[in-house]
C-alpha cells in the first residue's frame, strides 16, 4: 500500500473578527427611540383624570331638555364643578372606649414628667418630643361629644405646655415650674376622661 503524503500543518494567525460596537450602539439607539416614542404617546394619548363636558356622553338623548343644556359662564376656562363628596359621619364614641384609646398616652405623660423632672439637657428633649407626639394624637382622638370641648381646650393647653417645657428645657433654666404646669395640664385631662 503506498501511502499518500499528508498536507503540512503549520501555524498561522486567525483573521480577527470584524468590530460590532457599530451595530450595538445601533440597536441601543433604535431600543431608545422606541421607548421615547412610547412614552410620548401615552403621556399625550392617556386621559389625566379630566372631567367630562356636561352633555357629552354616549348616551345622549336626541331632545336635550333644559337641565342637560350647560348654562354658559363668564369664564371661558372655569371648568365644571363637581359636586363634593360627604364622608359619612362617624360614630360617636362612648366614654369608656374613648378612656381605653387615649388612656396609654396620658399615663405616659405622668411617667414622662417624672423623668423630665430627674433628667435634663438631651435626655429631657428626647422624653419630651415623645409627649409632644403623644399630643398630636390626643389632638387627633375622636372625643364623644358630651367632652368633645372640653377635650380639644384641654389637649391644647396640654400641648402648650409642652412646647413652653421644651423652650425651658433648651435655654437651661429651671424647669421645675414647667413640668408642674404640663403635670397639671395632663391631670385636666385624665380627670376628664375619669383615669
């Protein structure tokens, strides 16, 4: 058997790959634009929540009669009023459950006095944005009605006091006086609600 020669292998370089930065540049581009577009679109094709005009609907009857017809105004760029929407009213709550929401917030208040009055400087501050924000939400408590004035002048007073404290609390007087008056504020209060 003869044997056929072989080709001689050698080495050489391979040809690099052509540069694609072009076409993906390109396609980023074009992914872009579309979404631009699209954004364009909806931002001017979505309705915004307008209302409306009176009279056009769908459903419109041949005849208008003369509560359909729009009556026009001195304005030309008054819109049309919407009539307001009414919460319904909430209920009136009894004493005792009222005294069972706001009762942990006063007693805070008696035991963030006592360490208003042993504390000072930043310790007295932090206690007293504490009660200050135990104020806001005794200001936000739904009194029954038979105390509802009492309790809005008393959370008042109370939250006065606070804000007086405070002030006494940051120039480094005494405070012994404002946290009696807060004290006194805060048992209006409680014997109001008959903690």
């Amino acid at each position: 058997m003869s044997e056929e020669p072989q080709p001689e292998l050698r080495w050489a370089p391979i040809p690099p790959k052509p540069s694609r930065k072009g076409r993906v540049w390109l396609m980023i581009g074009l992914v872009v634009a579309a979404l631009l577009i699209v954004g364009v679109l909806l931002f001017f094709l979505l309705p915004r929540g307008e209302t409306p005009s009176p009279g056009a609907s769908a459903t419109s009857s041949p005849t208008p009669s003369s509560a359909e017809t729009p009556i026009p105004s001195s304005s030309p760029t008054s819109s049309p009023s919407i009539p307001p929407v009414s919460t319904p009213p909430t209920a009136d709550p009894t004493v005792d459950a009222f005294r069972q929401q706001v009762g942990g917030w006063l007693g805070d208040a008696g035991r963030g006095l006592d360490i208003i009055a042993q504390a000072g400087g930043q310790d007295a501050l932090s206690v007293i944005d504490t009660l200050q924000e135990d104020g806001q939400r005794l200001s936000d408590a739904q009194a029954p009605s038979s105390i509802e004035q009492s309790w809005r002048d008393g959370v008042d007073a109370y939250v006065q006091k606070l804000a007086a404290l405070r002030t006494a609390v940051v120039s480094g007087g005494a405070t012994s006086g404002a946290v009696d008056d807060a004290r006194s504020a805060a048992n209006s209060l409680v014997a109001l609600v008959g903690l």
